[in-house]
C-alpha cells in the first residue's frame, strides 16, 4: 500500500500484492478512506462492547456486577484500537451513553460525576471513556520521552516537535498547563495535520504573552 505523496502510485514493484483499498497491519485497518477507517477500527469495536452488554444486560447483577462488567469486559475491546487511533468527539458521547444504560436499567440514583470518582470519595470507580481515551493518549507522551528519539515510530512524532525544542521540551520541568495543551493538540490532530508547522506561537496562548 503506498503512502505520503506516492499514494496514487500504481505501480507494484518487486511482485507481490499491493492493496488499493485497505491493509490490515497489527491488528488494525489502514485505508485512504477515513470512513472505512472508522468504521472497522472504531464503530465496529462499539458494535461489539454492545452485544457484549445485551448478553449480560438481562441478568439480575448489582450495581457493583455492572461496573465490574463494564469495567474488565466491555472497555477492554476499545482499548487497543483507540489508544493508536483518533476518532470523532461523538464516539466517546456514544460510548458513555452505552455504559450509562448498561449501569443503570431505570433513571440513574447517583449523579455521573460521582459514581466515576474513586471510593474513598464516595465513587464506584465506573469507568467513563472520556478519561481512559485521554489517560491512553497521554502516556505516548510518556513514551516519547522514555524512548530518547531511539524508537522507530518516535521520528514522526518528533519531527513535528523539532520547531520547539524536540524531545528537549518534554524533559524540561515547565508548567503542567503546557504539557496538557501539547497533549490537546496532538489528540485533537492539530499537531498531525498535512503541512502542518508546530511554532511557539501555536503551542502558547496569546494571553500568556
């Protein structure tokens, strides 16, 4: 499968089979069709929680059993996919909704805000989506700084980071707000975009000048 600029290249060289469509490397799908994309890598693992919960859904289990339920069995079939990939805001929106109907068969008695949080708070530790995809994304920041530029998949990464000081400004002990705003602009793709050139001035915020 041909990429970057030589991805309308027809030619298949060295005779063996070169895919138009799709690949399948690692256990996920590569396209140039983001929905297709999306759609097996993402929509399909959402497809699969849900039946997953439909199963144990009609079973007579405690608040306690739902959350185990959600927690060991059913976030476990995103993880993987959704740790490497993007996705659309709404996904997540889906992916709650699902886990909020599973834990709760009639209206909910406890508010979301609370049940998500730890015990000693008053929570039920229930998982929800928009934390585990943001905790998944950051620790590739972690990685990137453990590798030291030696990983191979580091270089894409850091190439876009170059502008700024590399892996330089992931060692460096600023203020956490900054790190959190590198993390934004990489799960929001703004730092992946074609053509795009990382500067200062898109990493801080005019009103920090």
């Amino acid at each position: 499968m041909w990429l970057g600029t030589s991805r309308k290249n027809t030619a298949k060289p060295l005779g063996i089979a070169w895919s138009a469509n799709s690949i399948l490397a690692l256990g996920i799908i590569l396209s140039y069709n983001d929905e297709i994309v999306y759609n097996k890598n993402i929509e399909q693992k959402l497809i699969k929680m849900k039946n997953l919960l439909n199963l144990w859904y009609p079973r007579n289990l405690t608040l306690y059993g739902r959350i185990t339920i959600l927690k060991f069995l059913a976030i476990s079939k995103l993880v993987y996919n959704t740790s490497v990939l993007t996705f659309p805001t709404k996904f997540t929106a889906m992916v709650n909704q699902a886990i909020k109907q599973f834990a709760w068969k009639k209206k909910a008695k406890i508010k979301y805000r609370t049940i998500i949080g730890p015990k000693e708070q008053g929570g039920l530790d229930m998982p929800d989506f928009q934390i585990i995809n943001e905790a998944l994304k950051a620790v590739w920041v972690r990685r990137l700084s453990d590798s030291n530029g030696t990983a191979s998949w580091s270089h894409i990464p850091l190439l876009y980071l170059r502008p700024v000081g590399g892996l330089f400004l992931l060692q460096c002990n600023f203020d956490l707000k900054l790190y959190k705003l590198i993390y934004r602009l990489i799960i929001t793709e703004k730092l992946c975009a074609p053509g795009k050139k990382l500067t200062a001035a898109l990493l801080i915020p005019k009103s920090s000048y």
